[in-house]
C-alpha cells in the first residue's frame, strides 16, 4: 500500500487528475487502431515492411510488372482493426497472411500422376513435388511513423 501526501495548492493537480479520470480510452484506442490499420494498408502500396525495409519482389510482381503482395488486393484488403476501453488489435484473417508476413519453407506434392506443371521462363516443366522458399514480406506491425501518429493522439486527448 502506498500514501502520498501532498502539501500547498494542489487545486491544479486534482483538476488534472479528475480530466484523467474521464478520459475516453475506448475514443483514443479506436482511434490508435484505425492510424494502425492505415499504416499497415499503406505499405502495400510503399511494399515495405515496418521497419521501412523494402519488400523482396515477387515473381510474379517482377515478370507481370505487378506489385508484390497485390494481385488480387485480397489481403491488403482484409486488414481490418478493432479497439476497446483496454487495446487494440490489427490484423487479418486470411489464411496465408502468416505465410507472407513470415515467410516459409514447403515442399509442394502433386496429387496425381500427372505432376505439377508450370513455367519457368519460356519453357514448361511437370515435377512430382518442388521446393518452394517464399521470402518474408512483414507488413504487420508499427513503423516509426505509426509511433509518431500514436504519440499525436495521445498528446491530443491529453492537452489541456
């Protein structure tokens, strides 16, 4: 147990302490959390990680001139956030976000006779299973500019 005891003009510290008591903390979150999911959805399209490093370009993306990541919009689009009174989450549900935010180490079977069949270059090739090494690309997380944007939020819901 704790006591603190206060001596003088203490009119300014209890107005203060009773702003802090009334403060929206579910308002600040939601608002966290969409500046969040903002970010998040932003380095799609910068194809950066949030550590500001560049993404390794996808085959697709470079032989197709896409944008890594990008091809449907699928998972850029799915981003979602939700907040309240206690914290915010952003993420996403799809099922081979983990793959790209990670990256990961498969080997791919057929599941007939026939093979896997693809194109390497110009030329077709049918395998019975391949190794497949996809690079992480992370864009989940909080980028220094996502620091910057929280620390704007909180020093506006707490200015006097």
């Amino acid at each position: 147990m704790y006591s603190i005891r206060l001596e003088g003009d203490t009119r300014q510290l209890m107005k203060k302490l009773q702003k802090l008591q009334n403060i929206d903390t579910t308002g600040i979150n939601k608002d966290i959390a969409e500046s969040l999911r903002t970010g998040t959805v932003e380095r799609f399209k910068e194809q950066k990680d949030p550590s500001g490093k560049k993404w390794k370009n996808s085959i697709r993306a470079s032989e197709n001139g896409g944008v890594t990541l990008t091809d449907s919009a699928r998972l850029k689009n799915s981003i979602k956030s939700s907040a309240n009174r206690s914290g915010v989450a952003v993420g996403t549900n799809t099922i081979y976000a983990g793959t790209h935010q990670f990256g990961a180490r498969r080997t791919i079977r057929a599941e007939n006779r026939k093979g896997l069949r693809f194109k390497i270059g110009d030329k077709w090739v049918t395998k019975k299973k391949v190794k497949v090494n996809i690079p992480a690309r992370p864009f989940l997380g909080i980028s220094e500019d996502d620091q910057k944007e929280i620390k704007s939020i909180l020093e506006d819901a707490f200015k006097d």
